[in-house]
C-alpha cells in the first residue's frame, strides 16, 4: 500500500514532533498536579508507581496513537475510519475519535479559564500585588480573582484568541513555530526559576519530599490516580498524539520519539516539583495544599523572598507558554476534521471551534461563582459545581475509555503485519514486549482506573 500524506503538512523534522508533542504533554498538569499528587502519596514511592505506570500504560499507548495517525495521515474520526474499513472492521471504531474530538473541546473550555488564571497571576506578579503577602491576603486575591466572572471572562477571551491565531496559521507556520520558540523558552524558564529556587530556597528538604520512598503512605487509589495522571500528562486518549503523529515525517522511528516524550515531560514534572517545594519549605509553607497550592500558597513563598516577584512573573510565564502549547493541541483534532470534511478553510475551521470552546468555558467560569455547588465524589468534597463535574468525568472516565480503545484497536483491530512495518519492520524482542502490553496489560490498566471512576472498585 502506498504511503498516505496529511493535507494539513507534516513536522519538518523528528525535533520539531518531540518539540510539537512535549509541548502538547507539558501543561498545567505537570506544574500544577504532578506536584502535589507525589506529595500526597508518599514521594519516592509515587514516583515510582507513575514510572512504572509510564511503561506500561503511557508510552505504549502513545506509540499506539502517533501508529495510528501515522498510518491514517488524517484527523483520528478520519484515520480510524479509514484504517479499519482496511483492516475489514466496523467504520464504528471512527466513534472513538469523535468522542476525543469533543472531550478535547470540553478540557479546553475549562482549560483556557484555568491559563487565564496563570495570564492574571503574571499580570499581578509583574505588579508587586504579592510582595509580603499574608496567607489571608493572598487567598483573598485569589477569591476575588475567581468570583469574578468578568475579569475571568476577559482573561480567558485572551488566551483562547492566542490559541485561535496559532492554529489558524496551520501546521508549519502555526503549530511548529509555536513549538519551536516556546519549548526553548520555557526550557529556559525552568531553569532559571529552578536555580533561584535552589538558591534562595530548601532544595534537600525537597528532594527528600520527593525522592524518599514511604511506601506506607501510598495506597491502591494511589496507584490509581498514578496511572490517570500519567494518562492525562502524556495528553493521551484523546487522539491528540495521533494528530501530531499524523504528521510525523515517514521514517522516523515512533518507538525512540514517543519514549523521548515521556521522558521529557517526566523530567519537567520533576524539576517543576524541585523548584516549587523548595520555595515552599524554606518559608515554612505546608506542601499537601491540593490544588490551591499553586494559586494560593506558592505566591506567599515568593512574596516573602528577594527578587520574588520578578521570579515569580517568570514561573507564571512558564505556566502561560506550557499551557498555551496544550491548548493548541486540544483544539487541532477538531480543526484538522472541520476543514477535511466540511471544506472550509483553517482560518474559519480554527474561529469555530474557538468559539464553540469559549462558549463552553462560560460554564467553568460561572461554577466559582453564581454556579456553583458542591458535591462529593469518592470521598473528596468537591465545591465547583460543574466545572468537577466535566473534570471528573472526563480525566476518570472519557480519557481512560478512550486509551482503552486506542489500544484494542492497535492490539486486535490493526493488523499485525501493518503495525510492525510503521513501527520499522523487524520482530524483535522490543516489539513482541510491546505488542504484548497493548494487547493484555494496558488494556486492563485502562479497565480498572475506569471502574475505580465508577466505584465499582
Ligand atoms: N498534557 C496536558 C497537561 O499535562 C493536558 C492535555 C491533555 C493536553 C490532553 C492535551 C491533550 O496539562
């Protein structure tokens, strides 16, 4: 069968996918949860559940789905649609990519309120609003900030308007440009604040926070929650790394690439989580804050530090361009299947599906204010309404189903002959490991973080 070419182009080179694809997997997920997910659940010992959990559930899955677009060269509704009429299986299967196309919208809507939170904070931070702030003053900065639905509207029109122009500029000019310039700075971000941090902060207090092994502490919804995270870090069951797969030049080896990946975006989580603990130990801060600990007690950490607010404008910065990539890759399956089947142009493709996602983002603003009501879910109150809702349901839920499809489909659907030649053609013992995982193992990985979502488990 003669290889297919995406009509949207193609990465110019393997950097610019590892560029394009680790920007899409380094996100608020990386500076915002991996942190305090590891400090909840024992350090060490979380660490290295969510590296196991990385071989056996993330990078198999995302070679999967690069596979996949690979050999579809179309959006995932198209590219699953295609190779399964080939493979003589039910045109069904394109479902699946339809259920990604719009779970990825819903994650952006409530994903560009959370980065207009991140473009307010810089904002602040570059204003002295957190010089020697109290815990009192900055949790009221925050509230006001997040009961305020139109300066929250404001703020997320910003930055889906960024995300619009990006990928309206299509593959070349938007997508790989965008990687290109923001992945090496926010490299160079991390660094900075990383040696501030160790300067002016508690760097072996951290470490040991994060690296000392407390096995007791960790308990099987810690496993659990090891495995969804990794799943949702790795941006996959979406069909994302299938579209940035679909433009993957031939050759390059999808095995070496999407490992190269992983690893990278584990390494950010880390050093993010380096930077941030050591801020916080050396000013007495406690470090199991959940979800507020970013807004709320990290920039106490650098109001009380010399130079913090310049160095905090640039760990806010860094937030801005991780989450900025993420959003782009969010929205480009939709695009990509609004212009090969309804035939208009990018630039209109690009302006609809934004402003179907901002529409959308209204919801998530609305939960923190006249919206909201809380609610528990396995055993956690929960106080934002619906904007939990569609978090749950689709980091618990949508994004495990959809890993389990993706690897149903590469494991018994593809055949066999077709996956080893996009995966370079010889049968040796790497590839019999993984085809063995796709099949068996992360198909019953994905099965049980789904039942522990509904509580059967
Ligand atoms: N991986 C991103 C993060 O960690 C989130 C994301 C999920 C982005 C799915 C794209 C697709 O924040």
């Amino acid at each position: 069968m003669s290889k297919r070419i995406s009509i949207h182009g193609q990465w110019s080179s393997r950097l610019m996918f590892v560029l394009a694809a680790t920007g899409s997997a380094v996100g608020l997920g990386n500076v915002w949860k991996f942190p305090y997910m590891t400090g909840d659940n024992g350090g060490g010992a979380f660490i290295l559940v969510y590296l196991l959990c990385l071989a056996l559930v993330g990078i198999p899955i995302m070679m999967g789905e690069v596979l996949i677009g690979r050999r579809g060269r179309q959006c995932p509704v198209n590219s699953l649609q295609t190779l399964s009429i080939e493979a003589g299986a039910s045109r069904a299967w394109g479902w699946l990519g339809w259920a990604g196309m719009l779970a990825g919208l819903i994650i952006l809507s409530y994903y560009s309120v959370i980065a207009g939170w991140t473009l307010a904070y810089l904002m602040r931070m570059v204003a002295g609003a957190f010089e020697r702030v109290t815990a009192e003053g900055a949790s009221s900065i925050f509230t006001q900030l997040v009961t305020d639905p139109e300066r929250l509207l404001a703020w997320h029109t910003i930055f889906m308007v960024m995300t619009i122009k990006v990928v309206s500029r299509g593959v070349g000019n938007g997508l790989e440009k965008a990687a290109r310039i923001l992945m090496p700075c926010l490299f160079l971000l991390l660094l900075i604040v990383l040696v501030y941090a160790a300067r002016t902060g508690d760097f072996s207090q951290a470490y040991a926070y994060l690296f000392d092994s407390d096995f007791s502490s960790l308990t099987l919804s810690g496993v659990l929650s090891a495995m969804g995270h990794a799943f949702f870090s790795l941006s996959l069951g979406l069909g994302v790394m299938l579209m940035y797969g679909s433009y993957l030049p031939q050759g390059v080896s999808i095995a070496r690439t999407s490992v190269l990946v992983g690893l990278l975006d584990l390494v950010v989580a880390l050093l993010v989580g380096l930077a941030i603990f050591s801020l916080m130990f050396a000013n007495d801060l406690a470090a199991g804050e959940g979800p507020g600990l970013i807004f709320q007690t990290l920039p106490i950490a650098f109001g009380q530090l010399p130079g913090g607010m310049l160095f905090g404008a640039l760990f806010f910065l860094l937030l801005v361009f991780a989450a900025w990539t993420s959003s782009i890759a969010l929205i480009e399956p939709l695009v990509a299947w609004l212009v090969e089947n309804r035939e208009i142009d990018r630039i209109r493709a690009a302006i609809w599906s934004g402003i179907v996602a901002w529409l959308l983002g209204i919801v998530t603003i609305l939960s923190f204010s006249s919206w909201s009501f809380s609610f528990n879910f396995a055993g956690v109150l929960k106080r934002h309404g619906l904007f939990d809702v569609l978090d749950i349901a689709i980091s618990s839920i949508i994004l495990p189903l959809g890993g389990l499809g993706m690897a149903l489909f590469v494991g018994w659907v593809l055949p066999r002959e077709s996956v080893l030649d996009e995966l370079g053609g010889s049968a040796r013992i790497g590839f019999k490991i993984w085809y063995f995982i796709i099949r068996f193992i992360t198909p019953a990985a994905m099965l049980l973080i789904f039942l522990r979502a509904i509580g059967v488990l």
